[in-house]
C-alpha cells in the first residue's frame, strides 16, 4: 500500500480524514489529472480544474475527481501506488470521452454548416438557445420547429418518395438537404437534421480503441523521454531563457504561456527546478510583478484559445507572435551551439 | 507575511492549491525570501522532477493540440488563411489523423456540392 494514504487511513474523525482527502486530492491528485488530459485529450485546466475556453475539459476533470474521492471514501487499501492509479483514472475518463464523440458525424455537421453559409436558400439561425436550420425564408418567422420525433419514423418513406432508385451518397448534400426541408416543412434543430441524414446516408462511427489495449504511464515524477527533435542540457535551459527575455514583449509572452517541456512541465516551472532563475529574475524579465506571476503559472501551460485570451489578442495574431519567437529562438540557440 | 512558509504552505503553492490571495502573498515571500525560496525549489523539484530538462521547438510539437475549428476549416478550402496560421495548420495535421480527416471529408463535400451547383446553372 502506498504511504501517501497513510495519513487518510490513520486519521482520527472526520475532520482529520476530509483534511487528510483534500491534500491527497488537491496536491498529488490534480496535477496528475491535469497532466494526463493535457497529453491525452490536449485539454487544458487551470490548477483548479477550470478551463474559459473548454467545458468539455472542466467536466472531465470533475470526472476524474469525483471518481477519486468515491474510490477514497470507501475502500482506499485496495490502491497499491496512489500516482499509477490516478493516472489510470484520468486516462479511464478520457478514453470514455473518446468513445462518446461521432466523428463521422461531426465532420457531417461541419459538412451542412457549410452549406448554409455558401447557400441563399438554406440557413442556419439561433433561436434561443439552439441553431435551426431550414429554407431561408423560414428564418425568424415563428414556423413551428419539427421535433425529431415527428421525423425519425419516416425518413424511409422520405427516401422513396424523392430519391427512389438514386445512390444517396452520390447526390449533392445541398440536395438532399433542401428536399429534406421541403418534405418535412419546418425548421429543425442542427442536430437534429445531422442525425437524420446520418441515418439517410447510412454513416457508421469507428469504434474507438480501448484503454486496457495500451497501458498508459503517467510520466510524472520520473524519466524524461527525448527524441531526435528535443534539446537537453540545463545550459540551453538558461540560453533559451536569456534570449526569450530579449524578444519582443508579444511574441514573449506569446512563448512563455504556451511553453511545455517534452514532459509536460510549462516554463516557469522548468527554469525554477533547474535552478536557472529565482521567482523575482521571472517577474523582471516578463515585466510584471510576482504576484501577477502566480496567476498566470497557476494556468500554465496554456492551450492557444487560453493564451490568445490572456494577451487579449486573436488566434491568428498568438501564431504569428509564435512563429517568430520560435524562428528567432532556433536561429540563436544553433548559432551558439 | 514576515514569518517563514510552512512545508504544507510550500506544498501548497507549488501546485497552486491556495486561495488567490493567499498565493500572491506566499508568491512575493517566495520571491523575497532566500531561505523559504530555496525550500520552495526543492519542494518544486520533489514534485516536478529535477532531471534535465528536454524541449522542442519543431512546430509538430508546440501545435499538436491545436486542432482545426469551423472556421478554419472554412478559410482553408476558401484558401483564406493568413500565411503564419497556414503553416500552424499544416504542422498540426502532419501528427493528427483526425484533424487530417476533417478536412479531407470537408473538401470532398464542398467539392461535390461546388460541382453540382455549377451544373446547375
């Protein structure tokens, strides 16, 4: 059994049991959480699990940590390395998100978002808080929207009335989708209408593959991978951070916030463990104040939506910032190499 | 704050697992302390690792998570997108099949829909 329980299985009452729960949960729990839908899913969460950009990531995590605290409060001696298991939870969570998504029909709805956008006679249109879709001449008019339900029924009746003996799959999506409104005769929700022509094109989903097929490893507190492609020694460490001072504010920014190691380990965090920089070198080269500092590690690394938000700037501009941080920083670290 | 951190405060603060308050004052101790800011970098090293470090700076890696959204998707059969964000989308989808799918069924549909629409006319 690991000792990191040890102070959650030897606690007294409850309230040494719930104190001895949270620092399980919050500082060796949640960062490995964090870790592991960052590598797995490229979802990103602050320390606390939230995400400004990304719901889906903020649920996961509360996934992963409710599943935590169950597995705590009720039978924590069946857990022989507390780190593994967290990392086997997190990673249970994200293969389980995988197998929920339809990317055949995500890729469908991009498909008919399109068609909306290039054609005058279709539209697409939020009411409250849905998007219909339907004949342009429909939008905005109060026409009753049509439940899937009157529908789903009838979609082969739909088929042999307007395309008998035609290969739907070989017809123009714009086509099957105006006959499709003019047959049903209202409006309907995006999803809705994604769903039934899933079914009239007959669009299967891949089955996404199983965790127990690859074990996953947490690489957290141990060895660090390197490739062809990486950069080591802590001296570049300090290059790198001598040069990253020196660049134009956006484009430092721009690199600092989304800097990751190959293990995950944003910068701040990088350059303090290895000794290269004190907290208030940090502040001063980034030219902010330390405190300022700790918000925005506590975020970091940041996904490209997060740090174009952070810089109030678009994405567009974030990749350009990027790309010439990147340039200018391979230039320098290989000319003194 | 004029005393020294507490290990648990250490702890705390290397994970962010403090009130904002609170982690902006351990924050500027840390930063003024020589003594809790050297217990501070062990503790980060215990929790965070302390062998060297490896970075890349390939453009495979740094956007392997920035998958193509709607409207990119949309610029990039319009053949819109700015130069700089073109060559972020091409280095994502060099490491991403799914992405790599997206738009090749998105470019199929257009094109078939383009070619029916022009026949039409």
């Amino acid at each position: 059994m690991d000792n990191l329980l040890l102070s959650l299985l030897n606690a007294q009452d409850e309230q040494e049991r719930q104190q001895a729960l949270d620092e399980l949960l919050i500082i060796h729990a949640a960062p490995i959480i964090r870790q592991v839908l960052r590598q797995r899913l490229g979802f990103y969460v602050n320390a606390q699990g939230v995400s400004k950009t990304n719901h889906d990531a903020e649920d996961l995590y509360q996934d992963a940590m409710t599943r935590m605290i169950q597995v705590l409060r009720e039978d924590p001696t069946t857990i022989d390395d507390f780190e593994r298991y967290v990392g086997r939870v997190a990673s249970n969570v994200c293969t389980g998100f995988l197998r929920s998504k339809y990317p055949r029909r995500a890729r469908l709805k991009n498909a008919l978002r399109d068609v909306f956008r290039r054609h005058r006679d279709l539209a697409s249109w939020q009411y409250q808080n849905e998007i219909l879709c339907g004949l342009a001449a429909w939008r905005n008019t109060g026409k009753r929207v049509v439940s899937g339900y009157d529908v789903d029924t009838k979609l082969d009746a739909f088929l042999s009335t307007r395309f008998a003996g035609e290969d739907l799959r070989a017809v123009p999506l714009s086509r099957i989708v105006a006959e499709l409104f003019e047959w049903i005769g209202g409006p309907v929700e995006l999803d809705v209408l994604v769903r039934m022509l899933a079914y009239l094109l007959d669009i299967k989903e891949q089955r996404i593959e199983s965790l127990e097929d690859h074990e996953y490893e947490v690489n957290f507190r141990g060895s660090i991978r390197s490739t062809e492609l990486d950069v080591e020694t802590n001296e570049l460490l300090g290059r790198m951070w001598r040069v990253v001072k020196r660049l134009p504010p956006k484009q430092r920014d721009a690199f600092a916030l989304r800097f990751q190691d190959s293990a995950g380990r944003d910068l701040f965090t990088a350059l303090l463990a290895a000794g290269v920089v004190e907290l208030k070198d940090l502040a001063e080269g980034l030219g902010r104040p330390v405190a300022d500092l700790a918000r925005l590690w506590s975020q970091m690394p940041m996904d490209s939506e997060t740090a174009a938000g952070e810089l109030n700037t678009s994405l567009n501009n974030l990749y350009k910032w990027l790309s010439r941080a990147r340039r200018r920083l391979k230039a320098e670290l290989r000319g003194k190499s | 704050m004029t005393h020294h951190l507490s290990t648990s405060q250490l702890e705390r603060f290397c994970v962010f697992a403090l009130a904002e308050d609170e982690l902006r004052a351990v924050a500027v101790h840390v930063a003024d302390c020589p003594s809790c800011h050297h217990r501070f970098v062990e503790e980060l090293r215990r929790k965070k690792g302390s062998g060297p470090f490896t970075f890349s700076l390939a453009p495979e890696f740094w956007f392997r998570h920035d998958h193509l959204n709607f409207d990119q998707l949309v610029d990039l059969a319009d053949e819109k997108l700015d130069p700089c964000t073109r060559e972020v989308i091409d280095a994502h989808l060099r490491t991403c099949e799914t992405c790599r799918e997206d738009v090749h069924s998105f470019l199929a549909y257009r094109k078939a829909d383009t070619r029916a629409t022009t026949a039409d006319m």
